[in-house]
C-alpha cells in the first residue's frame, strides 16, 4: 500500500493545510490497496506537542484528524472523501491543521486497509478505533511531514 501527498516524506507540510494558511483539509493519494480490503482507516497526529500541551489537555499526542470506513477503492483522502470522521484533540470531528507552538513538529499520517468496516459512530476517538480494527488490518502504510510555525 502506499501513501503520497503534496510533500515527499520527511519534508514541511505546505501552509495553506496548516492553522497559519487556509487550514484546508489536505489530499492524500493511496495506491496498491489490498484486494480483500473492505474500508480504510486514516490518523494524522504529532508526538511532539510540549508539555504544557500535555498537561492542559491530558493528552500524550495532538490527534489532527481520524477518518474511518473509507471505501478501499478510493484514489484519493481529502476534503470531499466520503467516510466516518472521529474526534480529534481539539474535541471536533474534522481535521485539525499543524499548528506547532513552540518548534518543529512531526505529522504522522497513517492509513489502514481493513478486512472490515468499523462499528463506530462519527466522534469516535483515536483510542476507540485502534481498539476496533485489532485483529483487522490487512496492510499499513506511513507518511511524515513537519510544519514549523515559529521562525
């Protein structure tokens, strides 16, 4: 399976999908989904958020975006990409764009191919549908890009 977007792995996120731009919800494009895939699963979230973050929040990770049941078929995860979204850190059910306070952030996209769809409601968080797909994942794949904010 793989997953590419508007930045190559490793590289800075473009602004205008960031909390400093149009927080446009970003496109990424899937390829070589397994056959016996009947939904898809994506998380977006940064591991580097400060402490006082973690503190305020009770939260060990900012989760951007948690989308699930895509079609497998899909081309493309984006603005217009029918699915079930999940709740993110900032409590909505949508995605969140980078927004580091501090430095540089990584952003950990990562998509599941399923052998099921999920038994979840829209709100679901992060935790709930990792619990749900133990046991489902046919195939993973991983893209990094990092947004720095504070120059």
């Amino acid at each position: 399976m793989k997953l590419t977007s508007v930045f190559k792995e490793g590289e800075s996120i473009p602004s205008k999908y960031t909390c400093d731009g149009a927080n446009e919800t970003i496109t990424l494009s899937v390829s070589d989904v397994p056959s016996s895939a009947k939904s898809l699963a994506l998380i977006m979230d940064d591991p580097d958020i400060p402490n006082f973050v973690k503190k305020k929040f009770g939260i060990t990770e900012f989760v951007h975006w948690v989308l699930f049941n895509i079609a497998p078929n899909v081309k493309t995860i984006g603005p217009s990409t029918h699915g079930v979204n999940g709740k993110n850190s900032s409590g909505e059910n949508k995605y969140a764009g980078p927004c580091p306070p501090d430095k540089e952030h990584r952003y950990f996209f990562r998509l599941y191919a399923l052998d099921k769809i999920l038994d979840l409601k829209e709100g679901a968080t992060k935790e709930q549908a990792l619990d749900a797909m133990k046991g489902h994942v046919l195939a993973e794949e991983q893209l990094i890009g990092r947004y720095n904010r504070v120059k």
